[in-house]
C-alpha cells in the first residue's frame, strides 16, 4: 500500500474535498492551529499515488500496515428522478440484480476513481435531475457540451435521454480518459472527450443544453466561452457553486447575458438552471 500526502491551507478544503468526493481512501486530517490540513489519498500501487503527484504535487511514501487488507463498502445506490440509478458497483453479477431490482429505472454504473462524479455528490445529483428535466422537455436530438466532465456521469446521463452530439471536457487528462472508459462501460458510444482547459478555449460549434459543474472562481471567469457555447435561447445548467459565492457569479453571469429561474441549494451547495439571452448582452 502507498499513500499520496499533501500540506494545504485549510481554506482549499472544500476543493481537495470536492476533488477527490466519491474515493473511498481519501483522508483529510486538521492539524494543530485549524490554519493547515494534510490530505492524503491511500493507493494500491505506486504508479496510482505518483499519478496524483504529477495533478497536484505532494509526496509519496510506503504503507506498511495490514488494516488496509478490509473490503471497501460500495454506498447506497442514488434513484434519480424516475430515470436512473446511480451506483458505484461495477461487480457484473450485482449490477444484474440492481437491474432487476430497479426495473423501471436505468442503472448507471460510474466506480470510483480518481476523477470527480459518482453522482452522491449535492452538486453532481442535483445536475443530473435538471439534466432528466431538460431531456424530458426537448424530446429526442438535442445537443450537449458537458464542462469539467470528472468521470462523464453528465455526458452519459444526456447521451441516454436523447442528446447527439455529445461533448465532453475536462483539464484533467486522467478524467478524459475515466470518461472514455465508462462510456463504453454503460453501453454509450460517440461522446467526443477532449482535454481542455475551459478559460482558454475557443469553441467552433454551439449547443443546445451546456453543463459546467466546475468551480465558482472558474465559472466567473468562464462566461465569455459559455455565451460563444450556448445556443440563444438554450438551457444551461451551473454547479459547484458555494452558497457563500453565488451572488458573485450570478453577478457576472448576468453581465453576459444569462438569466437563472430555477436556483436550488443543497446545504453549502448551489446549483441553477438558465438560458442565454443574446439580446440582453450590451
């Protein structure tokens, strides 16, 4: 066994909580003072903790001790709308079972690694019910652009209730290639993945449905891509907002021209539905 560690200020807590959200051997300990945490993430190889070294930094070094030998509990599945379940078993036997056991719903498997979106996660769960909401609303053919996919929950959601195209995108390349795996792994072909870095791209084509479940000081900085991305008159659906900085970004958004109806908090977690309205940008 080896562990990943790394010393942080504590106020990138939610960050490294939202990073790694969804992998059963992360671990945040609060040192002395409150002012600093050491997160850690235990791996089965080397190569898996150098991995993480290469994204964020940080050392490794060997665990030798035998309490990492127990099973790790897969979580409850998560019922989505009247359309999915989302769980992160990928055992093929259980999987049949839940397929049974939820025959109404579709079951969506997404196991956790080292990319962000099980789908347990306020934000992620709560994107994916406005997303069902969307595809219910728009019938089968429309298009989607899935920012920051982490492990392509999202993209797979909206290829299944009838989007085509579908975009996926993310800065990480080790969640490009998650996405690229559980697409296949839920019986999902043609969703493009791509490694962008979302601020400095130049988007050639437009969609009808964009999802960012990104970072609220990204998401600030994003809107002049998004209102290139976004159809006029398209839904676009916003999350990984802190509660405490949603006024900042509905702030700016509504200097590019979008609006939010639909706002829903989820403890410390907000996450909107909108449109772009090209006719009110200056």
């Amino acid at each position: 066994m080896w562990v990943w560690e790394k010393l942080s200020a504590s106020k990138w807590l939610d960050a490294w909580e939202d990073r790694f959200h969804g992998n059963p051997n992360f671990v945040v300990h609060v040192l002395k003072g409150g002012k600093t945490v050491r997160v850690e993430v235990f791996c089965e190889s080397q190569e898996d903790a150098e991995k993480i070294v290469e994204q964020f930094g940080g050392r490794v070094r060997e665990l030798k001790s035998a309490d990492w030998q127990k099973p790790v509990e897969v979580p409850a599945p998560l019922k989505i709308r009247d359309r999915f379940v989302v769980t992160q078993e990928d055992d093929e036997a259980k999987l049949a079972d839940m397929r049974r056991q939820f025959a109404g719903r579709e079951v969506l498997s997404i196991p956790p690694e080292m990319a962000f979106g099980t789908g347990d996660h306020a934000t992620t769960s709560t994107v994916l019910r406005m997303l069902v909401d969307i595809g219910r609303e728009r019938g089968p053919g429309w298009s989607c652009a899935d920012l920051g996919c982490g492990t392509g929950l999202l993209a797979i959601a909206a290829r299944k209730l009838g989007a085509d195209p579908v975009f996926a995108c993310d800065f990480d390349p080790f969640a490009v290639k998650v996405t690229e795996r559980n697409g296949p792994r839920n019986g999902v072909e043609g969703i493009v993945v791509e490694e962008i870095d979302v601020l400095a791209w130049k988007p050639e084509k437009t969609y009808d449905v964009v999802l960012a479940n990104i970072f609220s000081t990204v998401l600030i900085q994003a809107f002049p891509v998004l209102a290139k991305l976004l159809k006029p008159g398209g839904d676009i659906v916003l999350s990984g907002i802190l509660a405490s900085q949603a006024w900042d970004v509905f702030e700016e958004a509504a200097g590019h021209g979008f609006g939010f109806p639909k706002v829903v908090k989820k403890g410390k977690w907000v996450t909107a539905r909108g449109r772009w309205m090209a006719e009110l940008v200056d």
